[in-house]
C-alpha cells in the first residue's frame, strides 16, 4: 500500500489542502458497495453517487427520473464500502430547484440516512437559496457548472456548453457566487479549457474538471465509462482504462459452455 493510500481521511480541508500544494484530486463515481470498496482501497480521493446512476444502473435515457430514494439507496451502499475517500452525493432532479426547504430537506435525508460526507447541486445563481440553506445547515455542497445533466431538455443537446462569451461569463460568475456563499468545490464539465483554467486559477476552492482540460485541480470520471462496462458513450474527454465489458462477455461465455459441457462443476468444486 503506498503512502499515499495510508494517508488521513479524506475531508473537504483536505481536499482545499491538496489544491494549496498543486497535488491533483482524483475522484470517480460509484454507486454500490463493491465498487466503492475497490476504488477506495485503491485511493481515490473523492467519490461521486452521481445521479448518472439513473443512466448506468437504471438504464435511463437522462438523469432526470432517479429519485431521492433511489439515491439514498446507492449512497448508503457505497458508504458501507468506503474507509478513506470523500462521498459526495448527487441531489437529484427535482428535490432542490426553486424550493430552498424542500432543498434542505433532502439533504438532510441523504446525510441521515447515508452517512455521506456532502452532497453536489446543479446550477449557479438559479440555485443560490438553496445552497446558502443547505450550507447553513453544516452540511457541505459542491458545485456543478457548464453542462448540467438534469437541465438536458433546457439544452437540447449534450455539446461542449459555455463556448459563446454570455454562457462562459455567466458560468465564471456564477463559480465566484458558488465560492462566496460557500461550496467546498466545483465540478466543471464539458467547456473548452481555457475556460475552466481560468475559473480555477481565480478560486481558492478545487474545481474539478470532467471533459475540462487538466489544467484544473482534479479529474472526475463515471466509473462505467472509465472501466469500459459502456461502450456506445465515447465523447473525447473520456480515456478507457479497461474493456471491462468485453472482459465481462468473455467470461460468461465460457461459464455457459463450462455448464453446457458438463465441465462446470467439477469433483473438486463440489461436496
Ligand atoms: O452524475 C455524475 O456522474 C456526475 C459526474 C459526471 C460529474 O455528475
């Protein structure tokens, strides 16, 4: 186990901590409790319960349908399997915009009932109340700008966000609103990297970039996608570690034939 892995508990400090000294913040998501167990033995930082559950686990075409129960579900899983990293939660769709109680009702479900560190929001200035409620409440929230998955049907369309001069100057105002009122972080996903380089060099707070360039404090991947468990998403940000789901196939393939066979099992694998 390297130095590294032994080191303290992941906290939002440490996070800030790591920022300060330019030591870059890893951080994927997961959504169960094997998973989570893995990726936090192996060190990662920071882990996402990303409402991109509703696409990876449910099979949703868009994160809008997960519920605030079905995340709770996943949340409370991955903590059962996490020893050092940060578990940051997704508040999905619908269980924050435009009602900062409602808002803060559900994150204190999912603090509650998952043991999670903190949770993540989408939006900027649209979503302020919300967050200034949550934050008061000692819970802390990180940020998501640029391409918002659960505003989809406002976009249209997947495409890098914040390439027109409006939509890049709203985003670095809403970052520095986020960072005033108090996010521990930001998420920045799918704009051109200059953008996101000069978003995170004029905050104190890490930003965290998915499709943002590197010249930001951390890197966040959907663990599917990084495994290679999906293989129709492709976009070019997304670097493939594995072909976990030709892995997968292979090795079902050949349990079949084993039992087809009569190979599987064998004297040894029985009583
Ligand atoms: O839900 C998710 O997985 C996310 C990441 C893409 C940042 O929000």
């Amino acid at each position: 186990m390297s130095e590294h892995i032994k080191a303290k508990r992941v906290t939002t400090h440490v996070l800030n901590e790591m920022k300060l000294r330019g030591e870059k913040i890893a951080m994927l998501t997961a959504y169960d409790y094997s998973m989570a167990r893995i990726i936090d033995g192996a060190g990662i930082d920071v882990i996402l319960v990303g409402d991109s559950a509703s696409n990876v686990m449910a099979g949703h075409e868009t994160t809008v349908p997960i519920t605030l129960n079905e995340m709770i579900y996943h949340a409370s899983s991955v903590v059962r399997g996490v020893k050092r990293a940060l578990v940051v939660v997704d508040l999905p769709f619908g269980t924050y915009q435009g009602n900062s109680k409602e808002a803060l009702s559900s994150a204190i479900r999912i603090m509650k009932e998952t043991g999670a560190h903190a949770i993540k929001m989408e939006g900027g200035r649209e979503i302020q109340e919300s967050v200034t409620r949550i934050l008061s409440a000692g819970i802390p929230v990180m940020g998501h700008l640029g391409l918002t998955p659960q505003s989809i049907h406002k976009f249209g369309t997947y495409v890098v966000r914040a390439q027109e001069e409006e939509e890049a100057k709203k985003l670095i105002e809403d970052a520095h609103l986020l960072e005033k009122t108090g996010v521990f972080g930001i998420v920045l996903e799918k704009i051109p990297a200059k953008l996101a380089e000069e978003v995170a060099g004029s905050l104190k707070i890490p930003v965290i970039g998915i499709g943002a360039g590197s010249k930001v404090d951390g890197q966040v991947l959907v663990i599917h996608d990084m495994l290679g468990i999906t293989q129709e998403f492709s976009p070019r940000f997304l670097r493939r570690y594995h072909n976990l789901n030709r892995e997968i196939h292979g090795a079902v393939e050949k349990y079949i034939n084993d039992i087809k066979n009569v190979d599987f099992p064998n004297d040894k694998e029985q009583y």
